[in-house]
C-alpha cells in the first residue's frame, strides 16, 4: 500500500530525515519510534504531502505522493488518510460530534451516525454536542482520534497520538486503532516515543539522525 525509498529531508544544514525506506502493506500496523525531535512527524508530514522532500520517491496504491500538485495531494489526504496531529487541531467553533463529522462532509456524507458511534468507542458518548473549550486536553486528543478514523481511511498517520492521556484512555485507543486496520484492512503508522503503545503493532522501526532500523516484529 505505502513505499518510502531513500526519503531524506533537511532543514538548513541540519539532516531530520535520511535515506528512510518503509514498506507497509494493507492491515499493517507499524510503529515509529524514537526521541522528541527526531523527525518523527516530519515522516508523517511527507507521507502526507504535508513536506516536500529534499530526495527519494514515496508511492502509495501505485502512485506517486511525492509527485503530485497541490489538488492532488488534498484529494488524496481526504479521500485516504487519516491524520491524528499532536495538536489536535480541533476547530473551536463547531462542537464535537460536527468536528468528528467534518471529513465525512467534505465528502459528501451526510446524516450518517458514525460520529456518534465513533465519540463512543473513544469514551465520549454524550459529549456530541459540547464545545472544544469545555473539554480537557485529554478529551481534545480522544475527538481528534474519533475524527481521524471515522471515515475508515486507507491509512492512518497517528502522531503521538496518546500522549495527552491516561493510561486506560490510552489502551483504548490504541486498541480502537488496531481493530480498525485488522477489521477494514486499511494500514496505520504510529509515531510514539512509548515503548509500551509501539509493542502493540506488528513491527516497529527506531527512527535516528542516521536513518531508520527495524527494531521488532
């Protein structure tokens, strides 16, 4: 489903991605693991289309992200992927359950009950209809989590996606995540500095200044 060959990305004289190759096949659920600073959501950006990078070619489903234009990578990122972002980037203005609902409508998907469904399988029922403002920064990560999976996406780009929560909240989660690639046969990469949410997935890969190595399977 997804290729990385020989990806490398700078920032000035400073070398935040070299020569990364990944492969990741459909139900696949792979973790990247390393420090703060690392680059590991400078990964997930390019996988994106969200960062150009410098060198090397990323394919997915046979076409090639690095290639394409503007348009073309903003089709693909709302008809495939799902992105959980560090910062959450939930929009103040709508509530929850329209939050969750937002990459449905850009598709043209109304009236569906899958926000719903999908806010209660991340321990929010009963939260549809409350404001960003009046939740905490754990329930924030937990509607971000709900909004990226509930368009059953391709692939899921999850960036530190438990790092505002509690333990059992971050099981759940992570968990929810796995179900839905076994389930769906979608793929999903984690970006994480927890050894402990990067032993769940099938393989794991510690991401260095000198590259990327497979470190379980």
């Amino acid at each position: 489903m997804l290729k990385l060959s020989s990806v490398s990305k700078h920032f000035g004289a400073r070398a935040v991605l070299n020569r990364v190759s990944l492969e990741v096949a459909a139900g696949e659920y792979v973790a990247i693991v390393g420090d703060s600073g690392i680059g590991k959501s400078t990964l997930l950006n390019a996988i994106a289309g969200l960062e150009p990078v410098d060198e090397g070619k990323i394919m997915f489903r046979g076409s090639e992200v690095t290639a394409m234009d503007d348009d073309a990578l903003a089709l693909l990122r709302r008809d495939h992927f799902g992105f959980v972002f560090q910062a959450f980037h939930v929009l103040p203005h709508l509530s929850v359950e329209q939050n969750v609902a937002l990459p449905l409508l850009l598709r043209g998907i109304s009236h569906s009950e899958k926000p719903k469904a999908m806010l209660a399988a991340v321990g929010l029922a009963g939260r549809e209809a409350s404001m960003p403002r009046e939740l905490s920064g754990g329930e924030l990560q937990r509607v971000a989590i709900a909004r990226a999976l509930v368009g059953e996406p391709a692939l899921v780009l999850a960036d530190e996606p438990t790092g505002n929560l509690d333990p059992a909240n971050a099981s759940q989660v992570l968990d929810l995540i796995k179900r839905l690639v076994k389930e769906t046969g979608s793929a999903a990469i984690l970006a994480t500095h927890s050894a402990q949410a990067a032993a769940g997935c099938d393989r794991a890969y510690r991401l260095t200044t000198d590259g990327m190595k497979k470190i379980s399977s």
